[in-house]
C-alpha cells in the first residue's frame, strides 16, 4: 500500500487507499465500515447511460481480494493507532 488518506467519517467511509502492484497503480479504493461492523474495500466503479455498474478495477479471485483487504486495512489500523508513520504524500 504506498499511499493512503484518511479523511473525516462520513456515512461509514473510513477513507481511500491507493495500491502499487507491480506497474500498475489501483487508485481510489473506499475503506468503509459496513453495516455488520466489518471494514472492507470497496472498489471504484463509473455507470454507463443506462445505469448499469462497471467496475475501474478489482481482484479478480477471493485470494486477491484477501491480500489487498488485510494490506489497506491493516496500513488503516497502523495509521489511526500511531504505530505506523504518515508518510508525507499522505497528509495531501
């Protein structure tokens, strides 16, 4: 997790995160809490005219989306607790 920014509670979203896998960057993933209490990623998705969702990007199998959860959740936890430091690129 390179870069994350956590912004003022709103409505369960905790903040983003950003994601450096390999040469690609995964950008303007949601940390949210969910209804059960659960934080979870949600990923960036743009409609089309009719409505229907298409998601930016997301892991494609349950092991993906594991890994990248307890990447950008845990840098959530290690960042709001203090044992992990903020990096300058996050404060922007």
């Amino acid at each position: 997790v390179e870069a994350l920014a956590v912004r003022r509670r709103i409505a369960g979203l905790l903040g983003y995160a950003s994601v450096r896998l390999g040469d690609h960057l995964l950008d303007d993933i949601s940390i949210v809490r969910a209804a059960d209490g659960n934080v979870i990623c949600v990923y960036p998705r743009r409609f089309s005219a009719s409505g229907h969702p298409h998601y930016v990007h997301y892991p494609v199998n349950k092991t993906m989306a594991d890994a990248l959860q307890e990447a950008i959740v845990g840098r959530l936890r290690g960042l709001l607790d203090g044992s992990q430091p903020v990096k300058e690129e996050e404060t922007t």
